[in-house]
C-alpha cells in the first residue's frame, strides 16, 4: 500500500489593518486583512495600570470587537501583544 501526503502551502496569514480603542475608552476594535477564526491570545499592557480585553464579537469575520476592563483616558500608551 503506497500512501501519498501532500501539503498545501496557505496563503500568506492574515495581517492586523487596525487596532482602535473607541473614544469613549472601552472598547477595542481590531481590523483584520481577512476573516479569522479564534478569539483568544490578546493581552494588553497601558501606561495607566492593568486591563484586560474581553471578546465581545466577530469571530469568522474581519473585524473583532471586546470590552475593556476599564476605561483607557487619553494620552495613554497602549501595546497589543498575540500568543499562540
């Protein structure tokens, strides 16, 4: 018995277009390239202490929405990280 494996090399991956916390400093909004499947892996690290993003949609499309645990106030600095 002879068994052939072939792989399929995919596309290039989606890439981030935009990340926006909306002006009222509770949401998080992230544009994707492509739709994407998976909602886990975010983290967040802000200037003015400890928070944390929570999904709230858009899991399958290109665009995810999540909660913040607090609000974010301006001028703050904010840095979006990803793990697998």
């Amino acid at each position: 018995m002879r068994i052939h494996v072939g792989i399929i090399a995919a596309a290039a991956p989606p890439t981030l277009v935009s990340a926006t916390i909306a002006s009222n400093g509770t949401t998080l909004t992230l544009v994707f390239s492509e739709a994407v499947t998976g909602r886990e892996g975010f983290s967040l690290t802000a200037s003015g202490g400890y928070v944390v993003p929570t999904y709230v949609s858009g899991d399958g499309s290109n665009t995810y929405a999540y909660s913040l645990s607090r609000t974010i106030e301006s001028g703050e600095t904010v840095t979006l990280d990803y793990t697998l």
